[in-house]
C-alpha cells in the first residue's frame, strides 16, 4: 500500500504530485519553479525549469505599465499589507459599543471630557486623598509629578483662559488648594 504523503514525518509532508512539465514553449525538463503570471492574478503559477525560471525573473518588472504616481500608491499599500484601514476612535466609544452589541447605561465606556464633572462614588479618606482626586493624579506620583500636573491644570484652568468663566475660577481655586495641600504632604 503506497502512502498518499512522501515524506520522513508530517510536519515535513507534501501530497504526492504528478511532474510538471516546463511551461517555456519547447522544452522539455520538468517545472520545480513557480512563477506568477502577471501583477493582477499572480495565481495560478505558471511552473518552469531552473534555466527558464532564471531567464523569466530576469525579465519580470512588477511596476511594468505605471507611472510614478501609480507606484507610490501601490508601494503605500504594502505598509498596511494592503489590508483597509479606519481612523482610531473616529465613531466615539457610543457607536463603538453599539457595534459590539452591548449597552453602556453607567457610561463606563462613555468619553468622559475635561470639563465634565467628576463623580466620587465615595468620600475620600483624607485631605490628601480628596486632593490627589482634584489634581486627578496617580498613586505613585512625586513632587515634579505633581508640579507638572499643577501647571497644566493652571493652563488649562486659568480664567483668562475661560474668558472670565465663574466656573473655571471656581476650578482653579480647587486646583490650587488641591497643590498646597499636596505641597505640604510631600515636605515640597
């Protein structure tokens, strides 16, 4: 009984296939060598000796027939394994969500804005606790952590910067009780 695979294992097994003939026009050797047939269907190969297969890649030119233009272009898809592309975020967390048939009632997934106000679910514990919620910093933060983050918010804050808005003020003040209290916690 012969075996339908010739090989020592099967991680190395190849179907037991007829000889190919070369497909250059007289010749008679058998075709080992796969080639594509043009740049748009490059399947099915067309199979050639190793003379031919030579002579063949030679004279093969991909970009045969575009300009210069066309060639970028193609050369672009490449970079993306010419697979599609979406902008990142572009449809907002809401219809990303949706898509994935799950409702969001709690906004958890919700895109949640600078200027929107936070929710504590609990009292913070201390001073410091509620002030580190204010200055929206980590755990591990450090006195230039918390300089950097203090300028930032002031930027971002100041009234000047509102045009004279009564709650950017209000923020602001918050902010900057917020860094004294910390200051002082870190010996800064």
């Amino acid at each position: 009984m012969t075996d339908a695979f010739e090989a020592d294992s099967f991680a190395n097994a190849r179907p037991a296939e007829a000889p190919r003939h070369c497909d250059a026009p007289g010749c008679t050797d058998g075709g080992a060598f796969p080639a594509p047939r043009n740049r748009d269907q490059p399947r099915p190969y067309r199979y050639f000796c190793l003379a031919h297969v030579r002579a063949y890649n030679a004279g093969w030119d991909y970009y045969r027939g575009m300009n210069a233009d066309e060639i970028e272009a193609d050369r672009r898809l490449d970079a993306l394994w010419r697979r599609p592309t979406w902008a990142l975020g572009g449809r907002g967390a809401k219809a990303a969500a949706a898509s994935f048939g799950f409702e969001d009632p709690l906004a958890a997934f919700s895109e949640l804005g600078e200027d929107r106000p936070r929710v504590r679910r609990f009292p913070p514990a201390s001073p410091e606790a509620a002030a580190q919620l204010d200055m929206e910093l980590d755990d591990d933060f450090d006195a230039a952590d918390l300089k950097m983050r203090y300028k930032a918010l002031v930027k971002r804050w100041h009234p000047d910067a509102n045009g004279g808005s009564p709650a950017a003020e209000e923020r602001l003040k918050t902010i900057n009780n917020a860094y004294r209290v910390l200051k002082r916690a870190l010996g800064a």
